[in-house]
C-alpha cells in the first residue's frame, strides 16, 4: 500500500517540477526583440554566388552595405528575325559564367515594430526592407565584347532568423543593366543565406 502511494506522490511531484521547470525556461528565454538595425558582418551564399559582406548602421533604421564576391550570370537571349519572304527564323543563345563582383547599397526597414507586436523575432534584423543595390561585375576576359556591367536595382526584400548566425534572404525588384553597348530593362533579384561573422 505504501508503495502505491510513494508512485502516486512520487508521478504528481514529477509532473509538478516538469511544469515548472518548463515555464521558468520559457521565461528565461524570453529574449527582449531589438527595434533597431545592428551592424554586421556576412558571408552570403546566394542563388548564383557567393561573396562578403558588411551592412554598416548608419541611422536606427537605415543601414548601407558593401561587399565583394563571384557572381554567377545565366544569359538567355532570343532574337526573331524576319527576312523579305516573310520566313521567320528564331535563334537562341544561352551562356552561364563566373564573375568577380563588387556591391553595394542601402536599406531602410520598416517593420520592427510591427514583427515584435505579432510576436516574430527581429534579432539579426530580421524585418522588411526597401532600398537600392548596385552591383559591379568585372569581366575576367581583357576581349569580353560587353565589359564590365553594372546592374542597378530598387529593391524590397526582407531577412528573416533562421539560427543563431543564419538569415535567410530575398529581395525583388526593377532591374537596370547598363554595360557598354547597351543598357537592359528586367527583374532582378537575390535569394540566398547570409552567415553571420
């Protein structure tokens, strides 16, 4: 008889020193959300490429970036002609290459707040963004018919915490790429993972 009753005390205290255990942790972890941007150092491993990256604080919610890495360029090119018979021909070239690339911009954020009233972490500015990026890639090739390109893009995107020194990353937005025979309309975007230094 004692037996059952030492398992029975024994089963409610257990189950007592396991629900408080578990909110003293939930409030011990707990972390307050930061409201403003933090400077950072990046290695980022994007869809086409991988580079470095400083996003510098410059206002509470403004930060600029530079970086340097090798970016990848997949070139899909259709043209349509149409000689004196009417005959239309359609050639279509194709091309993917590595290049060294500098970059850089800024971002304002715009959601702090609202991410932490929704209860979202905002640790490692994980918030939405608006701003512009401005990208250089040098061709590797001194008799590269188009030069060096620069890509000029106003951007949204946002960051998001994926670990402790992980984001996740994606901007969209008009593209402009302006090299020296001719300047090209698009979209442009970037989707990839920044590790944190």
């Amino acid at each position: 008889m004692k037996s059952k009753n030492a398992i029975k005390v024994f089963s409610v205290l257990l189950v007592f020193v396991t629900i408080v255990s578990k909110t003293k942790a939930q409030d011990s972890t707990k972390v307050e959300q930061p409201t403003e941007v933090k400077s950072l150092n990046k290695i980022r491993l994007n869809l086409l490429g991988i580079g470095y990256e400083r996003e510098q604080k410059v206002g509470k919610t403004t930060s600029v970036y530079f970086g340097a890495g090798a970016e990848g360029a997949f070139i899909y090119q259709t043209e349509f002609t149409m000689d004196n018979n009417y005959n239309i021909s359609v050639n279509t070239e194709t091309d993917f290459k590595i290049y060294p690339s500098l970059n850089a911009g800024f971002r304002h954020y715009y959601n702090f707040d609202r991410r932490i009233k929704k209860g979202k972490r905002t640790l490692n500015n994980s918030a939405g963004y608006v701003g512009l990026d401005v990208l250089t890639i040098i061709p590797t090739q001194s008799n590269t018919l188009y030069g060096s390109q620069i890509n000029i893009m106003p951007q949204w995107g946002f960051q998001t915490y994926v670990g402790r020194k992980i984001n996740f990353e994606l901007s969209l937005g008009p593209l402009a790429a302006i090299n020296k025979i001719d300047t090209y309309y698009g979209i442009g975007g970037r989707i990839g993972f920044s590790f944190l230094l």
